[in-house]
C-alpha cells in the first residue's frame, strides 16, 4: 500500500509533531543565591513534573535559595488532582527554598489551589502576577538581578 500513514517517514513526522506539541523551553539566570527561569512553550500538566525538575537541578547545581519562575508565557494549566500529587512528590529540601511563580492572572484559580497545598505541606511557594511583587517578596534587590543568561530546550 502506498498510504502515508503506513510509511516510515510519516510516523517520524508524526513524533515530531507531537513531540514539539509538547515542548518547552528554559531561560536561566542566576547570581549569587536567586535564580530567576524563565518558560515558554508547553507547561501546566502536561509538562509540570519535568519543569519542576529542571528547575530543581538548577537550584542544585547553583546552591540557591531564592528562585523566580515566571511561567506567564508558556502554555496550559495546572489541574486540581494532578497539583496535588505533584506537590507530594517535592523532596523535602525544598522546603528550605523561596519560590515565586509569575503567571497569568486568567490561571489565579487554579494556581491559589496549588499555592495552598503547597504552603500547606510548608513549602513557600507563592504566585505571583507581577514581577516586581516577586521580587519584593523574595528579597531580591534590583543589583541583584542577574546578567546571564543560559538556555535548555526539550
């Protein structure tokens, strides 16, 4: 048979497809204890567990404390049941941690259910929908904001 859907070719477009319907990108900086990342294409659920991992390698591999995620321009939601298992799944270290997410104001309902689950198991993990807020509220001073700028893309 001839048909596209039988060829090889078109299973690896396919996978493609998909794969970059599912993609996400990195932005970091840091200096000295923050870390401000930055996220765009897929988020919410559907790749919550592997940004969340990401970002935790970063705050390992940087050994900081402070960290901004601004999350305003990627795309998806957080859902109710997958937030919650997603926070009782956080290793317990990062409770040490400061985390301030930026992002929509359309997603405040959703986001204040993850905010309390999260503050409630004693992470601090707070959102935010204004970058300055954050900033403020992680002691973050505006000689402290970062000039690097490194990149990962999935």
């Amino acid at each position: 048979m001839n048909s596209l859907f039988y060829s090889k070719s078109a299973y690896t477009l396919l996978d493609n497809l998909a794969l970059r319907a599912l993609s996400y990108k990195i932005n970091y900086k840091v200096k000295g204890d923050y870390l401000k990342v930055h996220i765009t294409g897929v988020g919410g659920n559907k790749n919550l567990g592997k940004i969340s991992a990401d970002v935790r390698e970063l705050v390992n591999k940087y050994s900081v404390s402070r960290v901004l995620v601004d999350s305003s321009q990627s795309e998806g939601k957080l859902g109710i049941f997958e937030s919650l298992d997603h926070i009782d799944n956080y290793p317990p270290e990062m409770r040490n941690g400061k985390y301030a997410i930026l992002s929509k104001p359309e997603d405040k309902q959703q986001n204040s259910f993850f905010e309390n689950a999260a503050v409630n198991r004693g992470y601090q993990i707070y959102f935010f929908y204004d970058e300055k807020e954050a900033l403020k509220w992680l002691n973050v001073a505006e000689d402290e904001v970062p000039d690097m700028v490194l990149e990962k893309e999935y």
